[in-house]
DNA sequence: CCAATGCGTTAGTGATGACTAACGTATTCG
DNA sequence: CGAATACGTTAGTCATCACTAACGCATTGG
C-alpha cells in the first residue's frame, strides 16, 4: 500500500498526528481511541510498512516516532497528486468566493 | 466515505487529474485506464458522492468534470491532517539533508 | 522467581472495495 | 423505425480491511 491510501484510513491519519507532537508507547497510543489495542498495533505496523513510523523498542516498551523521510515522501506523493492544474481551480473558485 | 480516502484510490487519483485538465466523457475517461467502463463509472459515482466531480448530461454523453467546491474541501481535510508539526518534522528532515 | 505489564501475533468475522460480465435504458444516426 | 452508441445498473466474485478475542513472548517489579 502506498503512503496516500495508508495515511488516508481516518485512525491512521490521527495516530500520525499523535505521533507527530512527540512519540509514544502503543498503550499510549491506543488509549486514545475507541478501539482495541490489537487493532492499533495492527494500524502502527501498516504504518510502519509505508515507512511513515518506526518503533524503538525500550525495555518493555516500544516507542513509536514519526519517521521524517517517510513524511516526506507522502508528501511528495500528495504534491505529485495536487498538481497545478487541481490548484488553478480551487484558485479560481476562491476568487469567484470572494467577488460575490 | 469522506473525501481523503476517496481520493486516496490510485485509479481515482489519476482520474481526478485527468478531469482537472479538462472535463471528459466515461468513454474518453476509461480509455486511459486497464480497467472496464463499468469500473471507472463506479468510481466516477463514488466521487461524485464524495463531491468532488460531477456530471451534466448531454445528449447520450456524460461529461464528467471536477467540482471547485470539492477540492476545496478535500484540500481543506489535507490541511487539517497535515499540521504544523508534521510539517516540522518534514523541513527538519530537509534541513539535515542540505546540511551533510 | 512469579505475577504483572507491554506488545506482537494469530484466527476468525463482517464489511467493504475493486472488478468483470451481462443487461437495461436513453439517445442519436442512417 | 432499427442499429449503434454512451452510460448506469446489477449481480456475483475475490481480495482486502478493520476489528475483536485469545494467546504467546519478552521484560520488569515485588
């Protein structure tokens, strides 16, 4: 799975978020969703897969971070999607917007 | 299904490209991709759902074209899950990257 | 040590996704 | 009018997803 689809699943894009602020342990993580843990370790290795997080295992925890190139990479991917063309027309409709 | 996983798709990616360059047909649509004619029409109502394309009928055609309004809030929903810190991290990234 | 903790793993389920083949319907062209 | 065209629609298949429950394994604390 490519990084768009794989940051697109709505729990995923909030766990990179999470992540984002600073790295956490998957209880951590987990607690901040409905779901089980199991199903959050399952999202964290998918992510981990895209290459967008990466664990480092301390003691008997693992720590989950955020991995820069992989960011990078999904955005290029967003870049590569949002080309100029999709911009000049969500420009113009702007511009329509604020001349009525 | 909202509009990031809508547009995440690989094949709706692409044809929401195509359609950002100029508004098409199915026919004209569907020839640039593998898949059958009934495939790209579920798509295209899939997106239409999602509101970002939509079809105005002409003769026996479709013609299929992007919906500003909807970009727009699918740009908006990037935004929102693209936040600051996910941006540090990525120009940080950048950074080391020039520096070494 | 032994119980508790933190995680990954596995098996199973229900839902959904992407797709094809076949068909139905409206529209146009000769 | 009748054949051809342009689409949507439907039914069915296969794969994948998101999830839970249960288990297993390592690590740590009392």
């Amino acid at each position: 799975m490519d990084a768009f689809s794989a940051a697109a699943e709505p729990n995923r894009r909030r766990i990179l978020q999470l992540l984002a602020s600073q790295p956490k342990t998957v209880t951590e993580i987990a607690s901040a969703f409905p779901v089980t843990r199991s199903a959050i370790s399952q999202h964290l290795l998918l992510l981990a897969e895209a290459g967008l997080v990466a664990a480092e295992k301390v003691g008997r925890q693992r720590i989950y971070r955020v991995v820069p190139e992989g960011l990078r990479a999904l955005q290029a991917e967003i870049d590569r999607f949002w080309t100029d063309e999709l911009d000049r027309l969500v420009v113009d409709a702007d511009t329509l917007r604020s001349n009525r």
